[in-house]
C-alpha cells in the first residue's frame, strides 16, 4: 500500500541510504601496505646482503677442465684458517695455533634432474694435485689456494664445479650461535676427543658453536678416523639448514637478520656467485635435512700410509667415476 504525501507536507522519510562496507578497501589498504614493506624489505635486503659478501677467484678455465653437466655443483669447503683467532679463542675452540692453511671439511653439493646430492671429500684423500704430485686432496688450498683445491677437485671427480663456498672456525661458530645453537643426537658411547674438546654423552643436545665445532673436528678416538667425521660434518649440514629455514627463524627478523649477517661475514665464496645463488644453495640444504636428498661419502677402497706424506684415504676408483659420471649425465647415482 502506497504512502500519500501529505497535503502542505513533505513526503515521510524513506528508509537511510545503504551505506557501502568499507572493511573491502581497509583490507585491501593493509594488503597494499604489508606487499610494500615486504617488498621493500627485500629489495633492501638483498642489497645489503650483496653489499656484505666476501668473493675470492676460486674458478677458472683450464687444459682438460670437465665439461658442465646437467646440474649445479657446489664445493663447500671449511677452512682451518686460525688468522681471526685471538690466543683466547684458539684455546677456548681447542685449535691450536699452527699457521698451515688446509681444509678441514669438503663436500661437494650437487643439484640436478635426479634430485640433490650431498658428497663428502675425506680431507686425507689421496689425489693427484696439479703442478704437485700426489698428496691429500686438504693440502690443495695451502698450497695454491682455492683456484688450486678446485681444479684438484674437479680433476679427481670429473665434475666441473659452478659455485665455490668457504667458511672458517670462526665463522661456524658464529653461524651456530646465531641460531641460538642447533640439536645433535649422539649414539651409545657418545663422544669423546680430547684435541677437539668434544666431550658428550649419549643422546639429544643442543651445542652451541663451540661445541658443534669439536663435534665435528672430532676424529682421533673414532673408530673409523676421518670416514666417521665427515658423517658427522653432513648430520652438522642438515642440523643448521634445516633450523635456519624453519618458521621459527624465518618468521623472526630478530632471528633471522643476526643469522643472515653472520652468514655473509662467515663466508667467502667465488666472484661468480651472488645472492639469488646463495638462496638456493640455502634450499637445496633445506631439501637433504627434510629427507628429499641423499647424502654419502665417495666410495673408498680403504686406508694406508704413504712416505712423506702420512695416513691417506685411497677412492675405490671404478665405483667413485660410476657415482660421478651419474651425477654430471643427470642419473640416479647407484645404490642411491
């Protein structure tokens, strides 16, 4: 029924306009503003990440350098340099004070169509150094550097590597700490080295830098010497990735940020590696400690003594060229 107006009136009020929500927009204002903070977090990021890497010449072209294959390789490598250690902290770290320059860890990380890979270099193996004979594959870097270690690598592997990274005592254990220290579990027995400081029991612990340090330096009272120790170097590998990519650090710039710094200032890597490479290395680590990746020592025939040049690790060598060929051809390497 239809309302008449009013002879000498106005007609009656109407229902109040339909007022629009404006929780739409206010949303799309706060989407809008937390896109740009983040977006301009990372562009800042990024450029005070590359603002603060250390690079070195560790690659280059040489007479008989391996082909690239189907993939990327990484040589990761921990250096025994003591040069940023005060007196104090050589104690305190149970590294002693010699000035030699070799590598205490080698792993060569390799990502291709057959997932990630994860191979470790005893520091004791007996390969052909060039300009040098044969020796322990560690004693590449003090004679020549990483240029040096990096053909000697290449040529005992037959991998041409595409990224080079370094990393001291000191730098690890500062990486750890700024992680607030990372959980390691230790079997029956436990641990127990003298001339690293490694002194634990069975079971799970969280180790601070200096402690994951003798953790992994550990190798006079293993049974199995420098074959048990790098074992521990790829569980160390795992343990920091997969904290450091966890939500509880990711989602912490006050975590994140003193790891990241700790990071950049730990590691040296090659002139031709920059962030966007480091991102994904820092992935490609994720993908081996959430069980998407495997991870082994290159096939060894055994252990003796060389004169002149001590205990040595010698590669069962049709079993070590089958594991590397399989990796450069883009195969599952056997026994994965």
């Amino acid at each position: 029924m239809s309302r008449e107006p009013v002879p000498g009136g106005s007609a009656p009020p109407g229902p109040p306009p339909r007022r629009r929500p404006r929780w739409g927009r206010r949303l799309l204002v706060v989407l809008l503003v937390l896109l740009l903070l983040l977006l301009g977090y990372g562009v800042a990021g990024y450029f005070w990440a590359g603002s603060r890497l250390h690079t070195t010449a560790a690659l280059a072209d040489h007479p008989g350098r391996p082909a690239p294959g189907k993939g990327t390789n990484w040589l990761l490598v921990g250096s025994d340099s003591r040069s940023r250690l005060t007196p104090a902290q050589r104690s305190r770290l149970h590294v002693g004070g010699e000035h030699g320059r070799n590598t205490d860890t080698l792993m060569v990380l390799h990502h291709g169509p057959g997932g990630t890979r994860l191979i470790s270099l005893p520091r004791d193996s007996y390969v052909r150094i060039p300009g040098h004979g044969r020796g322990k594959i560690n004693s590449a870097f003090a004679l020549g550097g990483p240029r040096l270690l990096t053909r000697t690598v290449e040529g005992a592997t037959g991998l041409r590597l595409d990224h080079y990274a370094e990393i001291s005592f000191l730098g690890f254990t500062e990486v750890v700490d700024a992680l607030g220290g990372v959980r390691l579990c230790l079997p029956r027995g436990g641990l127990h080295d003298s001339r690293s400081g490694a002194d634990f029991g069975p079971g799970c612990r969280t180790m601070d830098g200096a402690q994951a340090l003798a953790y992994v330096r550990a190798r006079y009272t293993d049974p199995e010497g420098d074959l048990g120790r790098v074992r521990r170097q790829r569980q160390l590998v795992g343990a920091v990735s997969g904290k450091a990519l966890s939500l509880g650090v990711l989602l912490s710039p006050w975590r994140q940020l003193p790891f990241a710094g700790a990071c950049l200032d730990a590691l040296t890597v090659d002139s031709g590696t920059g962030v966007p490479a480091l991102a994904r290395l820092a992935q490609q680590t994720r993908d081996l400690s959430a069980g998407k990746g495997a991870t082994r020592t290159v096939p060894v025939a055994g252990q003796t003594a060389v004169a002149g040049v001590g205990d040595v690790v010698l590669w069962d060598g049709p079993a070590a060229r089958e594991l590397f060929g399989a990796l450069a051809d883009g195969r599952t390497p056997p026994g994965s």
